[in-house]
C-alpha cells in the first residue's frame, strides 16, 4: 500500500512564485513590460492565498516517499506530482493569457481617435492680404482664401477687431447653404482643391455668401438654409 503523499502549503506557494516568475523575466524580453509586473503581483497573490488555505493533512505524519520497491506507491506520486503541476501551468495560463484582454468599454479604438483628428478646424478667420491679395476670387473671399494667407489660429489677427485695421485682411464669417448636394450628409462639407489654394463646395449645390441677403447667421434659417463655417486651419 502506497503512503499517502502530503504536498504542504509552501509547496503550492513556491510552485506558482516560480511560474510568474518566468513568466515575468523572460529570455525573449529581459525587461519586464508593465503588463508582465502586473501578472506577476497577480501570481505572488494567488500563491500567498495558497498557501493560506487550509490544509487537511496538515499536522499528519505522512512520509514525502515511498517504501522501497513499492512500484504502485511510486506511479501515484508521479501522478500526484504531475497533477500539481497542470494546475500551476492552469492558472498561470488564465491569468497571465493576453488574448483574454477586454476590449476598450467605449468601443473606440485608435483608428476612430485619428480620424477625429484629421477634421479640421472651422470657423470665422482672418484672410490676410501681403504684396498681393490673399485670396483669388474676390466674390467669394471665404472660399478662394489661399490657407497660407489665413492668420494663426489663436494668433493676434485672429480676431474680427485687430483683422482689418491691423493686419490688412478681411474678416470671413461663414456662409448660408440653402440646398443639399444629393448623397452629401452635411451641406457644409468643404474639401482643399486640386492646387491647394482654397476650397471647393462639396456639399451645397447654392448657397448665400457672406454680404448677401441671406449670408449671416441671423439671416440664414430664414432662408431656409444651413448655417456653415469655413476651414481655418492654416497650410503653408
């Protein structure tokens, strides 16, 4: 009859220390990540609350072998031995398994975050004239506005009060789109034209420039129309 194997709390506990342990100083990533320390404190947790579980062989007199050429008593410690070892290798897998990452609680990713960053800043700007004019098509200064020659964002001539008395150019506000490009989600959709020296409309087929009857603010839902603002970010 084989004697009964007792494997003692500071046994399990050693068992899981060294898997995190590994797992944490790899040969493959001497350093450990962030990620890798915080399995690791995971691991030394599960193993001190191991080691504190009551064990109900403690303080029997049980022999950590077996009688001389008991064969029967040899396989079941082998099998008890690699038992133990399974459950290790278990919980290391469940614990420290980085496919079982949750995805962000938002349901956001980096993708979603850049494209918001490549939307443009829009609203009212300063289109500044230098040796010559800052925009090509004098009727429509909003749009013909080259985005070189528009002030800083946040920048002195930035404002409706220091743009024409003190930085030569002319204030644009907006315009009133008053009908909808078939398919466009947003009249006031604008893109850089092939030369990079303004914009095109994208989004309105008609709409009421500023000057115009329906081109201000105030104006433009009387007009039906939508009210739009400009790009003013600033291309060199």
């Amino acid at each position: 009859v084989c004697f009964r194997t007792r494997v003692s709390r500071a046994t399990r506990a050693t068992t899981f220390a060294l898997a995190f342990h590994r797992a944490c100083l790899s040969p493959v990533d001497e350093m450990p990540s962030m990620k890798k320390c915080l399995v690791v404190a995971a691991g030394v947790t599960l193993a001190l609350a191991l080691a504190a579980v009551e064990d109900p062989t403690d303080g029997a007199d049980f022999d950590d072998a077996c009688a001389a050429g008991d064969e029967d008593c040899d396989l079941s410690l082998r099998q008890l031995r690699a038992t133990h070892a399974r459950e290790a290798a278990r919980a290391l897998h469940t614990i420290a398994d980085p496919e079982d990452e949750p995805a962000p609680a938002n349901g956001t990713n980096d993708t979603e975050d850049e494209d918001e960053e490549d939307v443009p800043p829009m609203g009212a700007f300063c289109c500044q004239n230098g040796q010559g004019f800052g925009y090509t098509d004098a009727s429509d200064k909003g749009a013909s506005c080259y985005p070189s020659a528009k002030a800083e964002i946040g920048g002195y001539c930035d404002s409706a009060t220091a743009c024409a008395p003190d930085c030569n150019g002319t204030w644009i506000t907006g315009f009133c789109a008053t009908s909808k490009v078939e398919g466009a989600e947003d009249p006031c959709t604008m893109s850089l034209n092939g030369h990079g020296t303004g914009y095109t409309y994208t989004g309105s087929n008609s709409r009421a420039l500023q000057g115009e009857a329906c081109g201000t603010e105030e104006a433009c839902g009387g007009c039906n129309g939508t009210w739009c603002l400009y790009p003013k970010e600033v291309i060199y």
